[in-house]
C-alpha cells in the first residue's frame, strides 16, 4: 500500500533518520517507537505526504484512503457532535449528490442505451459509497462515539465547547469512521481512558485496513502491533512481533553486535601489533603492507548504542506512622453528578496505590481531597502522624521557573546532596551533560514532567499523590520514573492509562465505576484476570429492564458477528495459507537475491569467470521467480480483498431481508 525507499530527513546538518526502507501492507499492524526526538512524528508526516523527504522515495499506491491522527488538533466547528463526526468526506458529499442526480434522470424517459448507461454509473458509485461506509454512517457513528466514550447527551453538543481531550477523541472518531485503508496514528492513547482503551483496542485487532501507531503504551502496543518500527540514533530497524518480542529480539541482535565488534576488536589489535612488531624488517615488508591495507580496507563495526542505566537512590524520606492517610464517610458532589458517598479508605505505610477507571469518575478529585486541595462535601480527612505529602499533577510544570537551569531548578529543592550526587540523580531522569545547563523554556513536556518529577523526590516527601505522571513520557522515560518510585521509601497513590506502569508499581488497584469505588489487592493483571469482568457484569445487572433487553440483543448481535467472523475465517483460510507460503519463498529468494548480489560485487570474484557465469545465472533465475511471485502474490491478494467485500456485501443483504 505505501513503499518507503531509502527515505532520510535532516535538519541542517544533524541527520535525523536515513536508509529508512520499509513496505506497509493490507492488514499490518505496525507500532513506531523510539525515545522523543527521533523523528517518529515526522515519519508519520512523510507517510502522509505532508512532508517531503530530503531523500529517498515513496511510493503509494494508487486510491489508497490514509487517516491521519497527529497528536494535537485545532478544531473550532459550532457543529453538534455527531454531524462533525459524520462529515467526514467531501467524496461522500459528492457521490451521493451525484447517486441522487442519477436516480432522478433514470426515472426520467429516455432510451435504453442511455438508461443501461446511467444505470451501470449508478452501480459504480453504489460500490464506493459502500466501500467509504456511507449506508450505515450513523448507526456506525454512534457506536464508535460511544465507544470511545462519549455520553449520548453529549452528541448533540457542540464541538467547540468540548475539552482538549475530548476533541482529539471526535477526531478519532471521525478518523475511525472513514475506514481508510491506512490508519497512521500519533500518540492515540493519550486521551483515552481505561474502558474507551480497552474498546479501542478490540477495534484496532478486527480493523482490516494497515495501521501505523505512535504510542509510549508498552501493554497497548503489546496487545495491538504485529511489528514494530524501530527509529535509533537515526537509523531504522524493523521487528516482527508485538513489544515485548521486539524487545527480546532487539536485545539478541545487541549480543549479536557486541560479539562482532569485539571479535574485529581483537583482529585490529593483533595485525596492528604484527605491523608494530615488524615494520623495520625488510624480510616481513610484503607482510607489514598486506596488513597495513588490510586494516584501511577493513568496513569497521560500530558498538552498539546502549543507554548507560544509572544506579541512584534519592534521599530517604522521613518514617510515617503506619496509617498515613485515612478517608472516612466521604461524599462528593458536582451539581447533579454524585462522584461518591459515604467512601472510606485507608492507606497504610508501603502501598501503591493505583486508580483505575473511566474519565469522570472522580479519580482526579479524590486525589486532590487526598492531598487537601479540594474539600468533601460531607466527611473526614485524616493524615497520619509524620506525614509528608507530595502532589504532582500537569499544573506543577507551570510553577518550574522558565529562567532558571536543570541543574538550578533542581538545586533550589535539593537540601544538604552535594552536587555530585544531585547530577547522579538528574542524570537517572535523562538529564546528563550538558542537558543540566539547559534552560527550563527550552525543555519539551516530556524533559518539564521529568524535572518536575525530579524535585518532587528531592522533596522528601512520604506520600506521593501522582496524577498521570507518565503523561509526556516516552518509554525510556517511563521505565526511568518505574525505577525510581519503586526505589522510593514511601507511600504511593497514582492515577495512570499505562498498565504496564500500573502493573510494575502497584500493590492495590482502586476501581472507580458508576459511583462505587472498591480496593482490590494486587496489580493490574491481577485485577484484569480475577475482578474486571465481574465488576462491569455487576455494573450492568442492577440497569433497567429496557437495558437488560438491549444487553440482550447486543449479545445476540455479537454472537451472530463471532459466526460471521468464523465463517470468513474458513473462507479466507485457504488463501491465506497460499498468500503466507508466497511470503515465505519471497523471502527466501530476497535473502538469496541479496548473498548473490553481494557475490557479485565482490571484485575477487570476477578472477573466476566461470564462477561468475554460474553466480548470473542464479541470479537472473531469482529475479525472474521473485518477479513470477510477486504478481502471483499480488493477484491473490486482490481475490482476498474480493472475497471479503463480496462476503459482508451478502451478510449486509441478509440482514436487510431478515
């Protein structure tokens, strides 16, 4: 579908990628990773076509629809919800238009040749507006708002008055409902919540188009991505699996390189100490010369890049009592909206503490009565003896001081450490070298929330109240954050999408759903496994009869969806094994093609001009076969995508009889 050749990007004379070679395909689910600066968005951007590369090329392939995400929208339509969401293709406008201007003139007299005429463009257009989605657009509409979280009072809302985050949720939601071919997404996760996750999720695996997804969500990406893209100090390295295998396989190929580098280490050190031993002797000059070039000729290997993971310990904290904080009989109102009643809770010395539920629910605002910033309506606060709280929202980066440095901001907290250590600590938060010297304007989010989260822990404080602390952070910097505060002598209460986060950190899991809060002991995959479908099953039981018989249809919709779906699976089955045996003789053929071109180039080769015939030989057969599979390939990829599209077009007229 999109072809990238040799693609690189500079800016002056910095080089951010380059040799970026990659193919997307129908299906793909691919993840883009790399630590912030490398230049992921700005592939994205390439992929779309908004940005040139300085060189390469790609290819895209003719009709291809790419929905595009980046990770900020300006959006200012009055529209209500639901018809912005619905506008989603000046196309569609056009081919209903002209479907209607059609359908008029047929039921107008004229000759049949006319009529066969128009009525054959009718069927055409039919067909792409089925292809867009254009006849179930609302029914499909609602489902994806819902989905992604949105009540239903609020479709007739206008978009305008809606948050930041909600915004960049209706563009989703209008990306999603376009069907592109191609999904290129940066940074989706960022504003979604546990439930419109977990729904997003499930989409992205029955999505049949390709998908390209930016995101520092390690269990997202884990769950979703069948490869990952791997951008690195400028170059590109593509895995196969989900994150987890990409991590095992990216470790294997460090093994791999230190080997080698090691291994031509030691041949360099042995021809130079030959040459070094032997230069003044006449008798070994022929020698001496042989290495001598052998050594200028030699293609050096690079060491690989590997961040230096730094040991530190922050100040310890004071000792609290052993109950540190303690809610009683709390209730918590917004007008109408009752976040909770009558709640207690108690947090003891040593916990972790994770909040997990829907947006709204009211996480944020019991960490704030927890942190004495918001008041209860009605009960009772009580802090532990010794008790020292430290509260990190998005806000605290607002109060680092623009003019100060790195080094500076996080001396104004650092108490008795020598400077010393505290370039220890800033350099376990990614601030090493010159980086220290930085001044604050000049930070990113991601290198503000580091530097906030930094002089938090510089504060000694023995609660910490964190509010999406990982929020900003790429990867790196999250595993850097996960150290540190499991390191950390004190108690912990946070609020955070990223699961894996929540399951390396926490000890209890407090859920958040439809005014309950309940404590569960454990991390997030053992809430996950023991207590998330019990509790939504729960949730659902006490609604309505009315609700009850929709649940039931919903059910039995889903249930007929499953048959449909094991039905395609059987039918595309027998191709797909024929399509992946392609694949896999491709693959070997390439493999071949590339040893046979290296052979080739080599200019000792060339002494043997009977070698060389033999070697052209091979290969001209290679790249005929190659040339023979990739059509063969191709014509059975298109009777996949046949196949699929005539199978829903029959479903979707079954239901309609039905």
């Amino acid at each position: 579908m999109i072809t990238l050749r040799n693609v690189g990007r500079f800016f002056g004379d910095r080089k951010l990628f380059a040799n970026v070679s990659a193919v997307i395909r129908p299906g793909d689910r691919i993840g883009l990773v790399g630590v912030n600066g490398t230049g992921k968005t700005t592939l994205l951007n390439i992929l779309v076509g908004s940005n040139e590369p300085d060189e390469g090329e790609v290819f895209k392939s003719p009709h291809v629809r790419v929905g595009y995400l980046p990770q900020e929208c300006n959006v200012f339509s009055k529209d209500p919800l639901d018809k912005y969401v619905m506008a989603i293709s000046e196309e569609l406008v056009i081919l209903k238009a002209r479907q209607r201007e059609l359908e008029q003139r047929l039921e107008e007299k004229i000759a049949p040749e006319e009529a066969e005429r128009l009525a054959q463009r009718h069927a055409e257009i039919t067909q792409q507006i089925e292809h867009i989605g254009g006849y179930d657009l609302e029914a499909r509409a609602k489902r994806i708002l819902a989905g992604l979280g949105f009540p239903l009072g609020w479709f007739s809302r206008a978009v305008n008055t809606l948050s930041g985050g909600w915004i960049m949720r209706a563009e989703l939601a209008r990306i999603l409902l376009s069907n592109p071919d191609v999904l290129l997404l940066d940074e989706p996760t960022n504003h979604l919540d546990w439930a419109s996750l977990l729904w997003f999720e499930e989409f992205l695996r029955e999505f049949r188009g390709a998908t390209v997804i930016v995101s520092h969500d390690r269990e997202f990406l884990n769950r979703v991505v069948t490869r990952i893209w791997e951008l690195d100090g400028g170059e590109f390295i593509e895995y196969a699996g989900n994150y987890d295998e990409y991590q095992r396989q990216k470790r294997i190929r460090l093994e791999h390189q230190w080997s080698a580098y090691r291994q031509q280490q030691e041949k360099i050190r042995q021809l130079e100490s030959f040459i070094a031993r032997n230069r003044v002797r006449k008798d070994r000059a022929k020698q001496v010369q042989s290495r001598i070039k052998m050594l200028e000729n030699m293609e050096r290997i690079e060491p690989p890049r590997e961040e230096e993971i730094v040991r530190f310990s922050f100040p310890e904290p004071p000792r609290a009592g052993k109950r540190v904080l303690e809610l009683v009989k709390i209730s918590k109102s917004y007008g109408e909206l009752c976040l909770y009643t009558d709640l207690d809770l108690i947090v003891e010395r040593g916990d972790r503490i994770a909040f997990v539920g829907v947006n709204g629910a009211g996480k944020t605002t019991l960490l704030k009565i927890m942190a004495g910033i918001v008041p209860p309506d009605k009960g009772e606060r009580i802090v532990g003896s010794n008790v020292r709280i430290g509260y990190y929202a998005q806000h605290r980066l607002e109060t680092l001081n623009s003019e100060l440095t790195v080094f500076e901001e996080a001396l104004s907290v650092a108490g008795d450490l020598t400077t010393g250590q505290l370039r220890q600590l800033l350099g376990a938060f990614r601030f090493g070298g010159e980086d220290v010297d930085k001044k604050v304007k000049v930070l990113s989010g991601g290198e503000k929330a580091r530097l906030s989260l930094c002089k938090l822990l510089l504060e000694r404080p023995n609660l910490l109240l964190l509010d999406e602390p990982t929020n900003h952070l790429d990867i790196r910097s999250r595993e850097v954050l996960e150290r540190a505060l499991l390191d950390f002598g004190g108690t912990i209460c946070f609020i955070s999408h990223d699961r894996r986060f929540i399951d390396s950190l926490a000890t209890k899991v407090l859920f958040f759903c439809d005014g309950r809060v309940e404590l569960f002991h454990g991390n997030y995959s053992d809430f996950e496994k023991i207590w998330k479908d019990r509790l939504l099953e729960q949730a659902t039981s006490g609604k309505s009869v009315e609700h009850r018989k929709k649940s039931r249809r919903d059910v039995d919709r889903k249930r007929l969806e499953a048959e449909w779906r094991n039905e395609l699976y059987r039918l595309r089955r027998p191709l797909e094994q024929e399509i992946a045996e392609i694949e896999a003789r491709l693959e070997q053929l390439q493999q071949e093609a590339e040893i046979l071109q290296a052979d080739l180039a080599n200019p000792e080769v060339y002494k043997d001009g009977k070698k060389v015939q033999e070697l052209q030989k091979r290969f001209g057969m290679v790249r005929k076969e190659i040339d023979e599979l990739t059509l063969r390939w191709e014509d059975k990829a298109i009777e996949l995508e046949k196949l699929e599209k005539e199978f829903w077009q029959g479903k979707r007229r079954e239901v309609v009889v039905a």
